[in-house]
C-alpha cells in the first residue's frame, strides 16, 4: 500500500531546492535553531550508538556531521546544496562531503553503519523510495535514524496567509499516516515512528519569514507564492498573524515532527 497522492507529492524541483539552502548557507547556523533542537531529539531517542561508519543526510551547514565526528564516528555529509556543504568541510575536514540528494543517493550497498537524517527527508519526491535507499546502504545490524515533517507543520502561517490572499505560500506535508504507510511499504517498522509538536515563538511576522529563509525553507513546491512579499502584503500577514499571538510579540509557528529510529535485521 502506498501512501495517497496529494499536493505534497507534486513534482519537485531539486535544483531549485538545492539553490535556495545554498542561498541560505551564511545564514543557517544563525536561524537553525528548529533544527538543532530536532536533531538532538533525535539523537536522545536513538539512546546509544555504536561508533561507526555514518552517513549525515542533508548535513546542512555541518553542525551534526561536528557532533557526531567528535563522537568518534567516521562521517560522511551529504546535501543538496554545495554550499552548504563549503560549511561542512571547513567543521569537519576530515569528513568525506558529497552532493547529492536523498531520492538518488551516490551509495554503494552496505557502505554505512548508520544514517543519521534531520529534517531532510520532507523534501524528498517519493519517501518509500528514499528510504528503500537508505535501508541498502546500512549494513546488517545497523540503524536509520530520521525526522522529518507531518501533516500540521507551519500551521499558523498557512492560517495567517489565508486571511491575505488565496496563493499557496506554505508547503504541504505528508499526513502522519501517509508517513506510516510509506516507512511500511519500505519495510521498515511504523511502530517506531514518534510524533511530537515544535512551536516557536517570533516577535513578528517579518521575523517569521526571516528565519524561514534563514535557513533555506522557503522553496514553493507549488506556485509562486513569495513574488509578491511587498510592505502592503507584509502589513497585512501581520495583522493577520497577530490574531494568533499568545501575548505581543509572542507569534507562534509549529512544527508537527515525526521521528523514526530503526534497527535493520
């Protein structure tokens, strides 16, 4: 069974994706704090690994692919985005960087004992896929580790840009179950997925948007919704965005974070 089609799964375009984190690659470590938190998450849920051979996919600016090199693991750091990756080596020169993406992974069977996977797998086109390739690189006995985003996330946004206009302006991801279905149909077991829900807070709208493209989340699957980010229309998500708010300055943006931690027979 295979996840349902829906607007997550339209075509997606790597090389726009690639260009936009590495347009964000200066800016990363200072906007990164979601994915900092997510990652170590994901590590604390792991609990113990065994020093190996891993494979850091969509490495970012490098900041895990330095955590888990100074463990004394033997990494390689692979992204989309070279960059990034320019980021990677000066951390973490002894590590081997590559580009590439998730759903053609440059990787030889059985070459890793663990892949590590923070919050690169949402832009993945096809997750059963991707993890299929994941599951031949880990050798026996090793562990896939990965988090990515549910069905819910950026929800507060989506909300205030749909008092603004009708353009698509948030990325839509995959249900909880559509997730569950598509880590079955890669053989691996859904009962080791976890959900668990972000939210930060930012003292403005503006300040939103900045820490989105700070750290290169800001590619459109569908449409052209950024083209027209004026003063009028910035004016008018932050009315609507503030309807949202807590208390001032308290505007929130969520993150539905599902996370898997596998160990392959």
């Amino acid at each position: 069974m295979q996840p349902k089609q829906n607007k997550a799964q339209t075509r997606h375009d790597k090389v726009a994706i690639g260009r936009t984190f590495g347009r964000a690659a200066t800016s990363y470590d200072s906007h990164a704090e979601l994915q900092r938190l997510v990652g170590e998450r994901l590590l604390t849920l792991a609990g113990p690994v065994p020093l190996g051979r891993v494979l850091d996919l969509g490495c970012g600016s490098g900041h895990f692919t330095e955590k888990l090199t100074h463990q004394g693991h033997q990494l390689i750091a692979l992204d989309l985005a070279s960059p990034m990756l320019k980021f990677t080596r000066l951390r973490c020169p002894e590590a081997l960087c590559l580009q590439g993406d998730a759903d053609a992974l440059p990787l030889g069977g059985d070459c890793v004992d663990m892949v590590f996977s923070s919050l690169a797998l949402q832009w993945s086109q096809d997750l059963t896929h991707a993890l299929i390739q994941l599951k031949r690189s880990v050798r026996p006995g090793g562990r896939i580790l990965i988090s990515t985003l549910a069905e819910g996330s950026l929800g507060e946004l989506a909300q205030a840009w749909h008092q603004v206009d009708s353009q698509p302006r948030v990325n839509r991801f995959l249900s909880e179950e559509s997730l569950r279905i598509a880590v079955a149909s890669a053989g691996l077991n859904p009962a080791q997925l976890s959900f668990e829900t972000v939210t930060l807070h930012y003292d403005s709208s503006l300040a939103v948007m900045r820490a989105l493209k700070g750290v290169g989340a800001t590619h459109l699957h569908q449409g052209d919704g950024h083209r027209t980010l004026n003063r009028h229309t910035l004016a008018a998500l932050e009315r609507a965005y503030q309807t949202l708010a807590s208390s001032p300055k308290q505007l929130p943006l969520s993150y539905r974070v599902c996370y898997g931690v596998f160990t392959l027979d």
